[in-house]
C-alpha cells in the first residue's frame, strides 16, 4: 500500500515539563492502535518546558482523523499543553513574495516543480512585474503590488484579503525588498519566512556583503527567520556560512551569498513543510 493511502499525523508539543508527559503521549497512541513513525523530545531547563514532535500512521487507528484532536484534548489539557495537530496528506499552501532578485524564488520553483517538496504554490505576489512570465511558466498565478510609502498601508491590506482569497497558510520571502507592517505581520503569526543575506545579527543593512568586504571578513552567511514586529529579530530557523579569503572580490561573495540563501531558505522551508518547529519565546526549537 502507498504512503498516500495511509497517511500520518503529526503533534507539536509544547508544556510545562512534569512527570508522565511521554507516557501520556504514547499510551494514547497505543491505546488507539496507532504506530509511531518518530519521536522528538527536547526539555529547556531553564524555562521548563517540555517540547515534543511524534508522527504515527494512521492505518488501523481507532480514532476517526476529524476526532482526534478533540480527543486527545483531554491529555493536553491535563498537562497543560499547546498543541498542533497535522495529517500528511493535506499539502500547505505556499505564497512566495518577491522583487528584483530571483535566485531563491528559481531555486523554490524547482524544488516545487520537481516534487521535492509536497507544496501547493497557487501565488507569487511581487512588487515588481520582473517574475510575472516566470510565474506563468510554471502555472502559477502572478500578482502585482506597486508600492509607495503613501499607498503601502492599503496595499498590504489587499495583499491580505488575497492571501485569504487563496487559503495561504504560509508566506515566503524570496528577497522581498519591503518591510512588512506589524498589521501584516500580525495576519500570519510564525507564518511568514524570511531569508536575511547575512549571517544574523552581524553586517545587518542594505549592502552586508560590501560592509563585510571592507572588514576583511573569512565568513559571510544568511540567516532564515520567521518575520516579527522586531525587523529581522524573529525566530531563527536555519543558518549557514561559507568561507572567503582577501582573494574574493565583492562580486564573489555577492555570489557565494547567494547561494548560501538559496541554500538556506530552503531548508527553512522544510523544516515548516514537515512541521518540524517549535516556537518558544523567540527561540525555535527544529526537530530534524
């Protein structure tokens, strides 16, 4: 039998750490005739927080799929719990928003078209029409939203109700050059995906790679953030670095940092795909 004809769901788990957390968790799922696939567990000392992902299949289980959230509330309840739960059937919806640079939104495109990622793309939002033939050739809608500093407000309003229209449940940011709003923000909270071409919080700006140029610097970087109110202090997803030495020109780390984004962003995009964060006071928490 195929994955598809039995699929898993997954729950995300967040308490305050007790005794009997984990026995809890999986004595349901045995009770219920449930298999568990993988199993995660991670305890913050400091805070006392208990986090869990653990995905089982669904072939056999006792418990309908439109139930078991309800059912398992019982336990979360009991321990306090927040929770999530997810079936892997139902593919997310994936709006990408984006400018002037199209290395990450091509490398999205080809992951999307080659079936690496199980993601309905049905939108590329842009505040420029660059990408509108690219969109097109991969049967994707193009939107565009021409913004200036006096009609920002009511575009990002419309912007809204579209992502809505469309049933978004996620936004990426494949180098889109506008600082989104707090209302904006607010719609999709640890919704929207953001890759900064810098290994965060050092050479913030407009021009990171020529102010680590003139620095000297043997590492440049990116970092993938969930987008908050904080500019570019969100969650942090994933990161990663490359080498440079004073051979480099500007224009060799511009490109070396473009791939270490692409890179970057698209193993953040996996972790939400799989559902494999956890957000606890600005911090993630990735279950691989």
């Amino acid at each position: 039998m195929t994955l598809s004809a039995y699929p898993s769901a997954t729950l995300l788990i967040a308490c305050p750490d007790q005794r009997g957390i984990v026995a809890a968790i999986t004595d349901f799922i045995f009770r219920n005739n449930g298999n568990i696939l993988h199993l995660d567990q991670h305890v913050d000392a400091q805070e006392n927080v208990f986090f869990m992902r653990v995905e089982w299949s669904m072939e056999g289980f006792a418990i309908p799929r439109e139930s078991v959230d309800a059912v398992f509330g019982e336990i979360g309840q009991q321990f306090r719990m927040r929770w999530s739960l997810h079936f892997s059937d139902r593919n997310q919806r994936m709006a990408i928003f984006v400018s002037k640079y199209g290395h990450c939104l091509y490398d999205i495109l080809a992951r999307y078209q080659s079936g690496e990622w199980n993601v309905d793309i049905p939108v590329i939002i842009g505040n420029h029409p660059d990408f509108e033939a690219v969109a097109h050739t991969f049967g994707i809608d193009f939107k565009l939203f021409t913004m200036t500093k006096d009609n920002k407000a009511e575009q990002e309003q419309a912007q809204i109700a579209l992502l809505r229209e469309y049933k978004i449940d996620f936004v990426v940011l494949a180098r889109y050059m506008q600082i989104l709003s707090p209302s904006f923000v607010e719609a999709f909270p640890n919704q929207i995906i953001n890759i900064h071409h810098s290994f965060l919080p050092a050479f913030v700006g407009a021009k990171p790679y020529h102010a680590a140029f003139a620095r000297g610097v043997k590492i440049i970087g990116a970092t993938s953030h969930y987008v908050t109110g904080d500019l570019d202090a969100g969650p942090i997803i994933e990161q990663d670095i490359t080498r440079v030495n004073h051979k480099d020109s500007v224009e060799d780390m511009i490109r070396k940092g473009r791939d270490i984004e692409k890179l970057v962003l698209s193993r953040a995009i996996w972790h939400h795909l799989r559902r494999q964060i956890l957000i606890y006071n600005n911090k993630s928490v990735i279950f691989g």
